[in-house]
C-alpha cells in the first residue's frame, strides 16, 4: 500500500478545490460553519451544483449519471467539501438507493428512478427501523400481501430521518412469515403521497425534528414497486448497510472535528492555563487523536484495497465502530472544553439570520446539541455491539 498520491491525484485535489471555491455559495458554507439549520431547499441546492458537475453520484457507473472516480479519488472529494464547510450529501436516495436500484433493480426501474433522484425530483427517506426491530432489523413486522396488480403495505417504521421533508421511501416489509425470518423480507419502493402514508415527527434530546414516525396502513403500491426478488429484500437490505456504516465513520468530519478541538484547547482557559495545558483533558485529547490517525490509516487501507479490486465487507462494520468511538469522544471533549457555555440551548440561534448576542464563546452553544446528537451514532445503521458480533463471526470466525 503507497500513502502517497500521485501526480494525476493531487490535479484532481486541485480540481475538486477550484470547483468548490468557484460554486459552493457562501451563504451555504456560512451556515454549515455555523452549525446552523440546513433546510431542504438548502439541501437540494447543493445536490443541484455537484449534479450539474456531474459529482453528485460519485460512486455510480457513468451510464447512469455517475463520475467512474476510482476509490482514492472519491476519498479526496469527500476530504475537500468537509474541508470546504460544504452541506453533506443527503445519503438516502444518491448512496443508498442509487446501488441497490443499478445492482438489483429492472431496466424499468433504472430508467424512471435513477435520474429523478440526481434531479432531486425525488427525495428519498429509508423505511427500515420499527418500534421493536432496530439492530435486530430481520424480526421487522411490517407486512406486504400481494393483492391482485398490487402490493398492500402495513406496519411502522421509526427513527425515519428526514422523512418529514420526504416524498419518497424504501422500505423493507415482511412477504413470508415461514422458515428463517431472514428469507421473507422483500425491499419495496413507495412514494409518500398516497393513501395511509401518516408522518409524526420524533423531538430528540437535542431539540430537534430530523426524525420520525412513519405509520403504513392499506398503503397500495403497484406490483412493480417491488426491487428485486419476492422474499430476497435481506440481501438487498445487507448491501445497502454497507453503504450506510462507511459513511457513519465520517473520518473527514473527525478530522475536521479534532482541529477545531485543538484550536479550542489552545484559546480556551482552565486555572489561568490554556485548556491543552491541563494533563487530564491533554491526556484525553492526544488519546482521541491518536484514535483518529489509526482509523485514517485504516480508512485509506481501505480505500487502497478497493482501487486494488477487492470487495469491502467486515471493514465496513470495523470502521463504523471506531469511527462512532472517535466522533463521540471528540463531541463529549468539546462540550467540556467550553464547560458551561455549552448548556444553554436558544432554538431560534440555529436558525438563519439569528443576530441576537451569543452565549459563551463563539461556537460554544451548539456544542452540547452536538453532543447529544452523536449518542445516536453508534445506535443507528446496526448497533456497535451488533457490528462486533459481526467482526467476531466474519473477520475472526468465532
């Protein structure tokens, strides 16, 4: 494995960095700086400027609107627009859906859905959670019975991120209650306008409505709204995971998250010392960061190993633990560092245009929302003791 880029890979790092400084509004680079709200025009935005780049699908096939960007460069890109304070790329329909439907789904299917989500026309949400079946996702209870020309859906799905600003959700649903409850899952796609689609929304302990409840009664989609097989939606579902817990790493946003932490510990004082002077929360800060070099490392194994040809499969579950370990700790060190300026919470101060006099430093009062808000990373897209077990049996053979 050679950690060096080559020539041609640092042009494209230029490339990618003369794209965004002449096409990411500020405005929007602001607002993600900031940690303010992002809103869904906000959000589709963006989609549009890489889209009309051609950058928006960057891991999808150039017959179908992608870039054909090898592993490596593809790293660079996600490296730059963190650095850029770009908005993050909605994940739902672009780097969930999007392989699902090139791999599994009909020629029909590719052709009517694939360009409607690079257009953001649709916009997706995922139907997988239920009330009783998060990390255990093969005892879901929502049921699909085929009826005539249709398929009648009825369940509950929860944690449904986004699915308040949705027009669109895949969903996994049960189509055989006989045998290994693995093998009666099918992956169905609905959209969200029809009758018995209900959204509830779902306040987390950060304040905030970016998840929900979405309840499924008498729902009829047509027959074709099916992906892939009857009964074969598991391993579609399996493929799909994959997708979702390389991105919960987030090494790009740790990396950005530990300079911040250092900048911090550097302008920020405890008993008349600057914070990174303090030998306790030094300790802690050196450990994380070491953390963090280790999982980049990991990270570009990875990526080199994929440029090489070779499939990803336990890593992706090895990364998604350490990077979830590493973005919590980074969250819970910049919370004590401000100490307590991060409590108080003023909704209205994430939103645009707020102008009202800050709390604390700047940047203190978004820190504890932040760090509530990464509780939930080592929960969602299979819990951490979930990944490990995975670890133990596929990668250690236990």
């Amino acid at each position: 494995m050679d950690l060096n880029y080559t020539q041609a890979e640092q042009a494209f790092r230029e490339e990618v960095r003369s794209y965004l400084r002449d096409n990411l509004p500020k405005r929007l680079s602001d607002k993600v700086a900031k940690g303010l709200r992002l809103s869904r025009d906000d959000l589709r935005e963006w989609h549009a400027i890489l889209n009309k780049a051609g950058w928006l699908a960057w891991h999808w096939p150039k017959e179908h609107g992608g870039t054909d960007w090898t592993p490596v460069e593809a790293h660079i890109f996600h490296e730059e627009i963190v650095v850029a304070n770009a908005p993050r790329i909605v994940p739902f329909g672009v780097n969930m859906l999007g392989p699902v439907l090139i791999k599994y789904g009909s020629e029909e299917q590719k052709a009517y859905y694939l360009p409607k989500i690079l257009t953001s026309e649709h916009w997706w949400c995922q139907g997988y959670s239920e009330p009783g079946a998060g990390s255990d996702l093969a005892s879901l209870k929502t049921e699909a019975v085929l009826d005539g020309d249709e398929w009648v859906i009825n369940g509950q799905k929860t944690w449904t991120t986004l699915g308040h600003i949705a027009d669109h959700i895949f969903v996994l649903a049960r189509t055989d209650k006989t045998g290994k409850p693995q093998e009666g899952i099918s992956f169905f796609l609905v959209p969200m306008d029809v009758p018995g689609v209900e959204v509830r929304p779902i306040i987390t302990l950060d304040g905030e409505h970016e998840v929900n409840e979405v309840f499924l009664t008498d729902v009829r989609i047509p027959k074709q709204n099916i992906v892939g097989e009857v009964n074969g939606g598991w391993t579609l579902a399996k493929y799909l995971l994959t997708y979702e817990r390389t991105g919960i790493a987030g090494v790009g946003y740790s990396r950005q998250a530990m300079e911040h932490l250092k900048a911090a510990a550097k302008r920020l004082k405890a008993n008349g010392r600057p914070l990174r002077e303090d030998p306790f929360f030094a300790a802690r800060m050196g450990k994380v960061e070491i953390d963090l070099m280790a999982m980049d490392i990991f990270n570009l194994r990875i990526v080199a190993a994929a440029e090489g040809g070779a499939a990803g499969g336990v890593e992706s579950s090895m990364l998604k633990v350490q990077g979830t370990v590493v973005r919590q700790e980074l969250t819970d060190l910049m919370r004590r560092a401000f100490g307590p300026h991060a409590a108080p919470f003023i909704s209205e101060a994430f939103d645009e245009g707020w102008n009202e006099e800050p709390v604390g430093p700047a940047g203190a009062m978004k820190q504890a929302t932040k760090y509530f808000n990464m509780r939930k990373v080592s929960i969602y897209g299979g819990s951490n003791e979930i990944q490990k077990n995975i670890i133990s049996k596929m990668g250690l053979g236990l």
